[in-house]
C-alpha cells in the first residue's frame, strides 16, 4: 500500500492515474538523483562511456520513478 494516496486523478489512453508514494518509489528517486549527479560529472571529466551510461540511467529511471509514483507501481489496466 502506499504512503500518499490520493484516489483516482484522471485516465490517460486507459491507465487510471493516482499519485501513490511507496518506498519502491522513493528508491528509484534516490537512484535517480543519484544518476545526475553521475551524469554531471562524467560531463565535466569528459568521460564518454560515463555519459552514455549516465544519460540512459538517468531517464530510465527518472521514468520509471514518475511512473511508478502516478500509478501506485502498477498500472490498471482492467475495467
């Protein structure tokens, strides 16, 4: 169960929106945080497997934080 729940939002393209925080969530936003500033200094040390490895976990699990927060971790998907 999640620690915020606010109940259902809205519907995009059949997946129901709720804002829930549970502490899957709050690990990949750690993570997440994390990978910036792991992006920023491969950046700076002009490391370019850095980069390439930064970028990618930063909007992977930037995306997967969001996603996770705005639908409870799962999506529903059933009517």
């Amino acid at each position: 169960m999640p620690f915020i729940n606010t109940g259902e939002l809205f519907e995009i393209f059949g997946v129901k929106i709720h804002i829930g925080v549970n502490i899957f969530a709050l690990l990949m936003l750690g993570v997440f945080i994390l990978s910036i500033f792991a992006f920023i200094s491969a950046i700076k040390n002009k490391n370019v497997l850095g980069i390439i490895f930064g970028f990618l976990a930063t909007v992977s699990f930037g995306f997967f934080s969001l996603a996770t927060i705005l639908t409870y971790g799962y999506p529903i998907l059933h009517h």
